[in-house]
C-alpha cells in the first residue's frame, strides 16, 4: 500500500470516528431535550386543577359578592342643603373651628332667611334673663326685624294704660325712649325701659316680681343696664356682639344651671317664632358641658357626632363658646 492510499484510509477512519462522536451527542442531546419537554409537561398538567381550583374559587367570591349587592339596602344619603340657602349657611358656620363672628352670622341669616320667607316679617330677639334671692326676674331684650320698623309707642307703651300705669321719658346713652311703673291699681307690677334704637330695633329691660307685694327695681342693676344698652349700640353699628356682661351683675344672677350663658339669641318670623336660637357661653367649656344635655324639647336626642345631634324638633350643633338650635321647620 503506497502512502496515498494510506492517507486516504487514515482521513476516512477518522470521518467515521468523528461522525460517531457527533451521533452519540446529538442522541444524549435529544434524550435530555425529551426528558426536559417531559417534565415540563408534567408540570403543566400538574398545575391544571390548582388553576381551575383558584378559578372556581374566585367565581364563588364573585358569585357571593353579587349577592350582597341585591341584598344590601344602601344607606339613605343625608339630604343637603341648596348652596345659597339659609340652612347651607348655618351648617357651614357651624362646622367651622373657629368661633363665630356674631355680628355677621346673625346679619347674613336675617338676610337669607328674609329671602326665603318673603311674604314675612324677620325678626331677632337677643335676650338675657336673671334672679334675685327672692326670684324676681329681671329680663333684656335687643329686639331687631329686617327691614321692617318698630314703633316703640304702638308696639310697647299703649300696651300699658294711663290709669294703671306711670310712663316717663327717659334717655341713656344717647337713645331716647320711656320708662313704665306700675301705679297701685295695676293688677301686675313692672318696672320698664323701652329705648328706641334704631328704625328697625329696640330695646327693652324690665323686671317682674316672683310673688305679690314685691317691687322689684330695674336700677338695682344700673352698670348691667346700660353695658346691655351699650351691647345693642355696638351690634347696631357692626362693632361687635358684647349681649351681656354677667361679670357686672351684683343682686340678679343667671339662674341655676345658666350661671355660665352670656345671652340667647333667636331668629324667626311674626308666623314662625325660634327657627334659629343661639346661646352665647362665658367659655368653651361651658357650652361643651351645657351641650351633653342641651335640648329645647322633651323628646330623646339622637347623637350623630361629637357636635351635632337632633330630635324631633330641632338639630344642635356644638360651636367654639356656642350652641346653635335649627328648627326642622327652616327650608
């Protein structure tokens, strides 16, 4: 055998040997690839009846919610009040953290409520009442209409006739006006002040004796009486809301359980009396304290928060030194 035949035979045994090598790899390539394709088969078919089982889960989860959905009666959504409207302001004022400006809160709702009680006359009363040891009362009243005037004769002075009554002319602190005393033929005795204010509003203060043969005297309180007519001056030209100062008070005292309430201020119609009412307390405190059993009715109290609860008549609402009553009966 001569050398090329040789190197022929030498190139093809080694062909042959490397086709050999190239077949057992790809054969254990292919027995891996196989084994890999089987497992993951498996796996799949492993996995099914988890996914058909979380599947089946959630349908159930669905399926009950559906169920609550038609069985579930919503809640009734509080009715609210029309923006611009006497009651939308009220609850705003209310809601708020701050106290209250008076001057402006009583101006816009004697507006607001004048809109809406058109055919009426408005009317405010802001009023403080006190006793004396033996339970003679002695009364205030800032009385104001919205554009409407009072006449202090035809309202308040002909009430009380000549023969049972003295009246004189009296003044204090530039308002003019009359004082009223019982002679001995009235049948009740009163000593009265009525002081024309302005077009619109009045004042009065009075005292009434708690049993016969007392007399009480509207000057037993001369510093209270004209700080209080010195309060409606001040609330008349927009200064400020000063109803009343109790620190001035030497015979009369609030009565028990309102020793800390400043005055009470109440807004309505001639037809609709106390829509609103305001009570004014020394302090916070004091109107946090007197609100936990605050109620202008007897019927039982329903406490929607830490500051607002209603009854059958009216809603209160808990403000900084303030307690607010809002009739049901104000649209």
């Amino acid at each position: 055998m001569n050398l090329a035949s040789r190197g022929v035979k030498i190139v093809a045994l080694a062909l042959i040997a490397a086709i050999g090598v190239f077949l057992s790899i790809s054969s254990e390539t292919c027995a891996q690839e196989k084994k890999a394709r089987d497992k993951n088969r498996g796996a799949k078919q492993d996995s099914r009846p988890a996914k058909e089982k979380k599947s089946k889960t959630l349908d159930v989860k669905k399926n009950a919610e559906k169920a609550v959905e038609k069985t579930t009666v919503p809640a009734e959504p509080e009715t609210q009040p029309e923006a611009g409207s006497i009651m939308g302001f009220v609850k705003e004022s209310a809601a708020g953290t701050s106290e209250i400006n008076m001057v402006k809160f009583l101006s816009r709702s004697m507006e607001l409520m004048a809109a809406r009680y058109a055919e009426d006359t408005v009317e405010m009363n802001i009023s403080g009442s006190y006793k004396n040891a033996g339970l003679d009362e002695m009364k205030f009243f800032y009385i104001k209409r919205y554009k409407a005037p009072i006449s202090l004769k035809a309202d308040y002075v002909s009430k009380y006739a000549a023969k049972d009554y003295f009246t004189f002319e009296s003044d204090v602190v530039g308002y003019r006006g009359y004082q009223i005393i019982s002679k001995e033929s009235a049948k009740n005795y009163i000593d009265m002040a009525a002081y024309k204010v302005s077009t619109d509003s009045v004042f009065i203060a009075c005292v009434t004796p708690a049993s016969a043969g007392s007399k009480p005297k509207l000057m037993a309180e001369p510093h209270f009486f004209r700080r209080a007519v010195m309060a409606a001056r001040e609330f008349e030209s927009k200064q400020s809301f000063s109803f009343y100062d109790i620190s001035l008070l030497s015979v009369f005292k609030p009565e028990k359980g309102r020793e800390k309430l400043l005055s009470c201020s109440a807004l309505g119609t001639l037809k609709y009396q106390n829509l609103m009412v305001i009570y004014s307390y020394i302090d916070q405190k004091s109107a946090s304290d007197a609100f936990k059993t605050f109620a202008l009715t007897k019927s039982e109290a329903v406490v929607l928060t830490q500051t607002r609860k209603k009854d059958a008549e009216y809603e209160y609402y808990l403000s900084p030194g303030r307690i607010l009553a809002v009739s049901n009966k104000l649209k």
